[in-house]
C-alpha cells in the first residue's frame, strides 16, 4: 500500500532533496574506522543511493503525507555534530527520569553515545545490551554477525525516504539481544537529547532489538531538547520478536515547539508472540510518528497505544499499518489526542488483513478532543480486508468536551477549569493506564498535567 503511493507518484517529479544529505554521507563514510569495507557499509550505500531516488516526502504527491510538509525543514541547513557538552540540564534530566535505578539508562546527545554519564550495566548472562558502535566494532565475531544478520532486516528502505536515509547516515543506537528462554529483568531506557545551541542539528539514532523464542523484555525511548536552535531527529527502531516472546516498547516525545521529529517502528512477530507499543508526543514543529507492525505467526498478539497532548501550533501525524499475514492473530490499536491553540493531529491507521489471515481479530479506534475553536484533527481509519471469517472494527471521533458532564461537575460544587481538567486526564488516562510499569505511568500522568497547565 504505501510502497506503491511513494513509487507511483515520484515518478512525476524530481526529488526533494537538500545539500547537507550528501554532504553528511560522505563525512560519515570517510570515518567508519576501518569499517568502510563491511558489511554494514554496503547496506549505508545502498540505503543511501535509495534515499537519493526518492527524496523526503512531499505532501502534494504522497497520500501518506497529504496533512503534514517537510518543505521548511529540507530547506534547513542542518549539520550533523561530533561534539558532546554534558550540560547540568541535560544530566538532570537524565537523572531525574521516574525509578532511575530500576532501569538500565543510556544517554545519547544529537546521536552520539554520552559515555560520561554511563553507569556500570550489569546485564544479565547471555544477554547482549550494548551500543551499535561497540557492535560494529566488537572483536566477539558471533556478535557482530549477530548484529549485522539483523540491521536493516526488518526496517526496509525501499518505499521510505526517511527510513532510507536513517540507515545510510546512521550514528549509533541500542542493540539488544535477549536469548531463548530469557527475561531480562529491568527495563531499558534510552535517552535521546537533541541540543541545537549554535546551529541546526541533525541526528541519526537507532535501536535494534532481536527477541528470540520465549524471550522478555521492555524498552523506553525519551526524547527532549536542549538549547534554541533548530533540530531533527531522525529515529528508526527495528523490533524481532519471535515466537512465544514478549516485548513492550514506550516512546515519550518532548522536543520543544521549533523542533522535527520522525520516528519509525518496525516489527516481525512470530507464533505467539506479544508486543505493545504506547507512544506520547507532547509537542514538536513537525512531528511523524510510523509504527508498522507485521504478524507472521499465528497466535501473535499486538497492541498499539498513542496520546498526543498539543498546544501553540505543534503538529503531530501519527501512522500506522498494521498488517495481519497469517490466521488467529489479535490486535487493538488506540489513539487519542488533546488539541489546543493551533495545533493540529493526524492520524492514518491501515489494518490490512491478508487473504489466509482468517480468524483475525482486530480493533482500531481514534479519538481527538478540541480545546479551541482553531484546533483541528484530520483522521483517516482504514481497512483492507481479504479474508471472509474476521472480526475487525474501526472508528474515529472529533468533539469537544461534554458539555453535559462538565455541568455535572460543576453542579457538585467543582469549578469549571478543575472539572475540565478531572474530564481531560480521565480522557487521557485510557492510554497511560497502558503502560505497564507504575513508576512511568506516574511519570506520564505527570508529565500530561504540566502540558494541559500549558
């Protein structure tokens, strides 16, 4: 479906493409460490080149893209820095994030790993936890084939000018390896800081989790901003979960108002298996958020969770696909969004249900509350069914508060802006009771209650 929207119609016209691109490419190919001749430098390159053909996205010819523009930011110089200032801001937030010690915590700033605030890891055995440099460059042979057997595996570039461009000028990431018959106890958390103080910053972070069979395991991804200028982050993760494994992955996004945002999730499921994904954006210029989860094995169990918590003028555009390949598999996907000011959601979710995918179950649902009279939520469920003995549903919502409830409220003693606000978080509070950690559900509800303060 989306393959064929981007190949169709770029045909019609030349990229959109912008200078720093290249100029980047040819920076980070010049100093892989002798890691120029590999295998991973063959997939960059040809990532790369896929990048080129297809430009970044525009939204007079993408109908994946039709409510959201790149053209400011492709006009943007951006450049990419080495440098790495470890602020008193940036260690506060690292260090004040909910249950610090119950999580294994790392820190990367404008894409690079902050190895000053890392603290001893003690993984489990068998178990690998590392960054993706200390995997291309690991002298642990069955590692690194390990690692490079999996890069790029699930997260395809043919059809995604971004995803395409993430892999060819990757910086570094998280690569977790969690073995057969493995749980690894504590949650990883993984902050991403983006600091633009002197120029426009770009940044190409990863994450790549392989779960094999009956394996567990939870991932955070935070990002935040530091300094006034100009960034983008441009994030990709790519998630194996095999069968009978279980993996749990929560995105906070809160990256100030002038700042671009792009983040693809990419999943194999197999027989059995269980994934859930909650993802919070909580402001951004330009935001994107992908989730594209594949069901390969029967049995496989996904769950899709999304708030987004708006004001000024951010923009937010969450899309998903959600592709049922195989029979008797669920799945139950969520999205709500808080608009206020000028901001403005969006949201494209395909359930594609594939012709042996009988006995599918399958929930989609959006919801958007308006604040304002100028807010607005463009929304767009989709199904594309074709099996004959499925139960799939679909539904999207746009309103404002119930009048009738609030006058309730106020009736039994509560002013108008503390019943509006009691109605808001109950609204919200469908997604973060998703999240399966107490210490980070508190954190979210908190986080939400400053945003709505706003």
């Amino acid at each position: 479906m989306t393959e064929q929207t981007q190949t169709q119609k770029t045909d019609m016209a030349p990229p959109l493409l912008a200078p720093w691109c290249q100029a980047h490419f040819d920076t980070q190919q010049s100093n892989l460490n002798g890691l120029s001749g590999g295998a991973f430098s063959a997939v960059r390159q040809e990532a790369f080149k896929k990048f080129l053909e297809l430009g970044f996205p525009q939204a007079h010819l993408l109908e994946d893209w039709k409510y959201t523009s790149l053209k400011e930011m492709a006009r943007t110089d951006f450049s990419m820095s080495s440098e790495i200032e470890v602020s008193s801001e940036l260690k506060k937030i690292f260090k004040d994030f909910t249950d610090f010690d119950a999580y294994h915590n790392f820190c990367f700033l404008n894409g690079s790993f902050v190895s000053e605030l890392n603290t001893e890891q003690e993984i489990p055995a068998g178990i690998t936890l590392c960054t993706i440099r200390e995997a291309l460059h690991s002298e642990d042979k069955e590692l690194k084939k390990r690692f490079e057997d999996s890069i790029g595996k699930v997260a395809v570039t043919d059809a995604n000018a971004l995803v395409a461009l993430n892999t060819g000028l990757l910086q570094d990431g998280i690569y977790l390896h969690v073995p057969k018959d493995t749980k690894l106890p504590k949650p990883v958390r993984i902050l991403f800081a983006a600091s633009g103080s002197k120029m426009a910053t770009v940044s190409f972070p990863r994450v790549l989790v392989v779960m094999e069979p009956g394996a567990s395991a939870s991932v955070v991804q935070e990002f935040c901003s530091l300094g006034t200028e100009v960034t983008f982050s441009n994030v990709v993760s790519e998630f194996i979960v095999s069968d009978n494994a279980k993996f749990e992955n929560t995105i906070i996004q809160e990256e100030g108002s002038d700042r671009y945002h792009f983040n693809h999730v990419a999943v194999q499921q197999g027989a059995t298996s269980y994934f859930k994904n909650a993802t919070f954006s909580f402001g951004g210029k330009i935001v994107r958020n992908e989730i594209a989860p594949t069901l390969n094995g029967s049995g496989s169990d996904t769950h899709m969770f999304g708030l987004s918590v708006l004001n000024g003028d951010q923009h937010v555009d969450n899309f998903t696909v959600l592709d049922h390949a195989v029979p008797s598999c669920e799945s139950n996907e969520q999205y709500k969004g808080i608009y206020d000011d000028k901001s403005k959601g969006v949201f494209s979710g395909t359930i594609i249900v594939r012709e042996d995918a009988q006995k599918t179950n399958a929930i989609q649902s959006n919801q958007g509350l308006l604040l304002s009279d100028t807010a607005s939520l463009s929304t767009k469920p989709q199904l594309k069914i074709w099996a004959d003995d499925v139960k799939c549903t679909h539904g999207a919502t746009v309103g404002q508060i119930d009048k009738d409830a609030l006058f309730y409220l106020q009736s039994r003693g509560i002013k108008k802006r503390e019943a509006m606000g009691l109605l808001i978080r109950a609204f919200a509070g469908d997604i973060t009771r998703e999240v399966s950690q107490e210490g980070l559900r508190s954190y979210l509800e908190d986080a939400i209650t400053e945003k709505l303060s706003q």
